[in-house]
C-alpha cells in the first residue's frame, strides 16, 4: 500500500503542471512560440508608418521613440496578460507630419505630457467611467468599422503606391510597379499561411519583406551605426505646451476615449470572453497604462502612445493570444533601441510599403465583422452613419460626436428605422 502511494506521487510530480497550479497559470497567461511571435508583428502595418514618418520628418530620437514603445508594450504585457497593443496617436502623428515646421520636438514631447496628465486625471477621477457610457454597443461597432475601414484603404494605398520604402529611397527600380507586384505577392502569401501554425503569416510577410528590400536596393544611402542615438530631457516654453495642446491633444482626446479605452474594452470582450484577465481589460485601466506611460516618455520627446482596438485586432489576426506577444515585439524594441539605434531604425525601413499594407488589410478585415453583432436597424444606422463621416472627413473625431448625438436622438425620441 505504501509503495502503491509512494508511486502515485512520484507520478503526480513528474505530470506537467495542473492548469490550476502557478506554473499552469504563467504558461496560460504567456505564451511564447512562433505563433504568438507572428502575432506579435501584427501591428507593424500600423505603427510604423506613423512612427518612421515622425523619427524622418520631425527629427525625433530612433532610441527614444522605440525604447518608449518597448517598455510600454513590456508594462502592457505584464499587467494586462493579453496581446493588448501599443500604438502612436493616429491624430497626433498624422497632424505632425503634416506640420513640421510648427510641430517641433519639443511640441511632440509635450504633447505626450499634456495626454499622460490628462488620461490619469480622467481614469484616477472616474471620469472615463462617465464619459464609456456614451459609447454604446452601435457607436462601439461604428468605432470598430470605421477603424477598419479606414485600415483596408490606407493599406491599398501603400501596396498601390510606387514608392516602394517609406525612407524615400528610391531602390533598384525607381518608376517601377514593383511594389504594386510585391503587395500581390505577399497578399497571396499571407492568405496561403493565414491559419499555419508552423509557419505564421506575419513572420513569412515581415521577412519575405525584409529580405525583398534589401534585395531592391533599400540600404543605399543608409546609416547602419550601432549603439543609442542621442537622448535629451526636454524643455517645453509656455508655446510649446499650447501648441501641443490646441493642435495636437483637442484632436486626439475624442479618439482616445473612444477608440483606445472604450473600443479596446469592448473588443478585448468580443475576442476573449469570459477570460478572468477581462477583469483588468476595462477602459479606466486602458486610460491609466497610456497615462503612465506618456508622461515620463513626453519628457525625453518619444512619440504620444495609445492602445486600440484596431491594433489589437492585428495582432489577434496573426495568431497572438496571450502577453507573451507584446512582451516579445517590446523586448525586440528594446533591443532595436538601446543595441542597433539607428541601424535597427534602418532595418525596419527595409520593409516596403506594400508588405504594411498587406498587414493593415487583413487587421481591417478583422474589425470589419464586429458590426455583425448589432440587431436593430437603429443600431446599424449609428454605426454606419459614423464609419461613413469617418472616411469623409480628416478628423474621425467628428464621426464619433455626430454618432453620439444621433444615438441618443434615436433612443430618446423612440426613433424606429
């Protein structure tokens, strides 16, 4: 009997870990293989173009700007335990690299005071609480469409444009349609490998684009000098900090409440239900991480970060599931900043325009469907009403306030469509 007992707990402690035991629970909450580090490339469709464009035409710090993003999506990783992404402002990179003259380094850094303030003050006061109310399931879902529609057309237009790299080299082929050829390519590709598991299609796309930019001439004329760039501390003037706010922060706040806190929760909800980790994934928690992240980082002039729905999508797209994910694209980040600096920046520009169209399309094409859900036609009027002003006009701000407006006229007046 006791020989008999003596071999069952033998045999109970050379088992793999109980899914209840700690061990279990890390390896649910993380997990790290090719799959989830193809997910974790999801989103590149998205920031790089915003953050090339920025570190290229508003002479910001490679170092800085990726160091940012590393130790953001790493706290984001550790706290959250789901591929909850990373991104720059959409409004506040597309406003800067429309105006360089006027936004300046120091006008980025102290927009990402200004925002880091401004979110903590909301989620410690409760406010974004108040203002999530106002984004019910139809503004939500017209949120979502929007973002995915505008994500299908930016990345037809990267795979239809003839630049081929968004450094502005030329390459090999200068007039060519080679990046119209190579954005096919990888579409097909991507669409063969969309469900491997032993070879994920973003890995297969971010290196077969790699590989083809250094093939098509993307290194000439590139700087490949290892160790950081320069870091500075930043000095704001009393200008400084109201152009940042009128210009750069006005803009981005309906967005942020709506797409980064609001859209976030609600699409965390829609791919992970009943996942205990929900628990953290609220939009008071998403306002306070991107406080506490913007506000040290606006100091050294790193590019504003937010979370999004649109970004999660892309990395849930390409097979991302757990924070090993973002812990696994912010470590790499880290590295590119503190080890390559600016020949990490270089490689990076490597990838061609179409290879992040390609992975913005297939992100849009998983936000698209959320609209699904919705039941009345009420709801799709909403919905469709703000996905459609969204293309229309520059600021998607705009879109989300009429749609608000026309949601609560609707169930305040009874409306039936």
């Amino acid at each position: 009997m006791a020989q008999e007992t003596q071999t069952k707990t033998e045999a109970h402690a050379s088992s793999p870990e109980r899914p209840g035991s700690r061990a279990g629970k890390l390896l649910n909450d993380f997990r790290f293989d090719r799959v989830e580090l193809a997910g974790s490339f999801g989103d590149l469709g998205t920031l790089l173009p915003i953050v090339v464009g920025m570190i290229l035409i508003n002479k910001l710090s490679p170092t800085t700007v990726f160091l940012s993003f590393g130790i953001f999506y790493i706290i984001t990783a550790w706290y959250y335990k789901l591929p909850v992404p990373v991104q720059p402002l959409k409004a506040v990179g597309a406003i800067a690299i429309a105006f360089p003259g006027e936004i300046t380094e120091p006008v980025i850094g102290a927009a990402g005071v200004i925002f880091g303030g401004l979110l903590l003050l909301f989620s410690l006061t409760g406010i974004v609480d108040r203002l999530a109310k106002l984004f019910t399931p139809p503004v939500v879902r017209g949120i979502q469409l929007a973002l995915g529609l505008v994500f299908l057309r930016k990345g037809v237009e990267l795979i239809v444009t003839k630049d081929l790299f968004m450094s502005g080299v030329a390459g090999h082929f200068p007039d060519s349609n080679i990046n119209l050829i190579l954005g096919f390519i990888v579409f097909a590709l991507v669409l063969l490998l969309l469900d491997n598991k032993r070879v994920p299609a973003a890995i297969a796309a971010v290196g077969l684009g790699i590989a083809s930019g250094y093939l098509l001439g993307g290194l000439d004329g590139q700087v490949l000098a290892l160790g950081p760039t320069s870091v500075r501390v930043m000095s704001f003037s009393l200008h400084d900090l109201w152009t940042a706010f009128i210009m750069l922060i006005l803009p981005q706040i309906p967005l942020t409440i709506g797409n980064a806190c609001v859209g976030t929760a609600d699409t965390c909800s829609v791919l992970f239900p009943e996942d205990p980790k929900l628990a953290k994934a609220k939009a008071g928690s998403f306002a306070f991480t991107m406080g506490l992240a913007n506000l040290p980082a606006g100091f050294f002039g790193g590019v504003p970060m937010c979370h999004g729905t649109g970004g999660l999508a892309a990395h849930y797209r390409f097979g991302a599931r757990t924070g090993g994910a973002p812990l696994m694209i912010g470590a790499i980040f880290v590295v590119l900043a503190l080890v390559f600096g600016q020949a990490g920046f270089t490689f990076l520009t490597l990838i061609p325009n179409s290879v992040l169209g390609v992975l913005l399309i297939f992100a849009g094409l998983e936000l698209c469907p959320l609209v699904r859900s919705l039941k009345a036609n009420e709801e799709y009027f909403v919905a469709l009403l703000i996905s459609g002003i969204s293309l229309a006009v520059p600021n998607m701000a705009w879109a989300f306030g009429i749609g608000i407006l026309a949601d609560l006229f609707i169930r305040k007046a009874k409306i039936k469509i």
